[in-house]
C-alpha cells in the first residue's frame, strides 16, 4: 500500500482516458490541490509483485485494475466518471422501478434501459444512473447499446457493487 506519486498517476490516467474517453482520467483521479487536498489522496494497493490492483480514494474505492489491464469500476469511480463526463458517456440511465434493485447489487435489465451511451460495447465498465445522474450502481454491459435500446428481455449490465442505500454524494 503507498500513497499515488505523480507518475503513477499520469499513468493511470492514461489508461482511463483510452478505457473511458477524453478526460475520464483526471475525472477519476484528480489532481490534489485547492482547498482542501486530503480529499484528493489517493492510496494504491498493490500486488507482491508491486503491480496495481486497487485505487482507494478517502470515500472508498475508485477502480480496480484488472490483469487484462482494465478498470473495473467501485461505486466511488462511477460517480466520479459520471460527474467528470458529458451525458450520456459510460453511463447506462434507467428507469425508478429498477432503483431499489440496482442500489443493492442486483442487475439491471434491458427492458428498463432508458438511454445508453451509444459507444457501449459488451464487457465495457459502466456506471448505472436514474435520470438525474444519480448513480445506482456499476458494472459491466452484457448487451451493446443498440440491443439495450432494442431488446425487451435480458441482462443488460451485469451489477458488481451496488450503491446501498446511500444517495449521490458527489
């Protein structure tokens, strides 16, 4: 466990703005500074072999990184991602009715897909929200965003942590 020197940073970074976007890194893991710069601390757990496997920010966790190289988002990264990003950019909005389930871990299905990111792929990480951006839940898409619009039945983001019962802190 040590704290994110600045090189690690710019590099995690890099590896967010090609997984998410433009500007997906430094949504994620912004720069310390202003007011208040404990907020902005990030602490990177890692593997005995030194290799990253977890970004935990003061909240909780921000992303996991995979050995295939990719983030997997905690509901801290998804709220992060969802306020740095324009609408609709990895996010998957849907409808009230499905709140309650996705707030407490369980998947989101296609027949309630209200609006998708239209560059969703199947496998590709993504922050669950209401219309209002409130942020559910993350996960990874099952279905591309042409068969989120599309289907009436079926798993369309597999949930992997539910926001509970908090709100959207952001």
């Amino acid at each position: 466990m040590s704290d994110a020197s600045g090189e690690d940073l710019a590099e995690l970074r890099t590896i967010a703005d090609y997984q998410f976007g433009a500007g997906a890194g430094a949504a994620l893991f912004p720069r310390a500074g202003g007011d208040e710069p404990e907020t902005e601390r990030l602490t990177i757990h890692r593997s005995t072999s030194g290799r990253p496997r977890q970004v935990v920010a003061t909240e909780g966790r921000v992303v996991s990184y995979g050995t295939d190289g990719r983030f997997t988002l905690g509901v801290v990264g998804g709220r992060r991602l969802v306020a740095g990003l324009e609408r609709p950019k990895a996010r998957v909005v849907v409808g009230d009715e499905s709140a309650p389930f996705v707030r407490d871990g369980k998947n989101a299905f296609a027949k309630f897909v209200r609006e998708v990111d239209p560059a969703v792929r199947p496998g590709d990480e993504v922050a669950v929200v209401l219309d209002d951006d409130t942020v559910l839940g993350v996960g990874r898409a099952e279905l591309s965003a042409d068969a989120m619009g599309d289907f009436e039945t079926g798993m369309a983001v597999s949930i992997r942590e539910g926001a509970g019962g908090e709100g959207d802190e952001e």
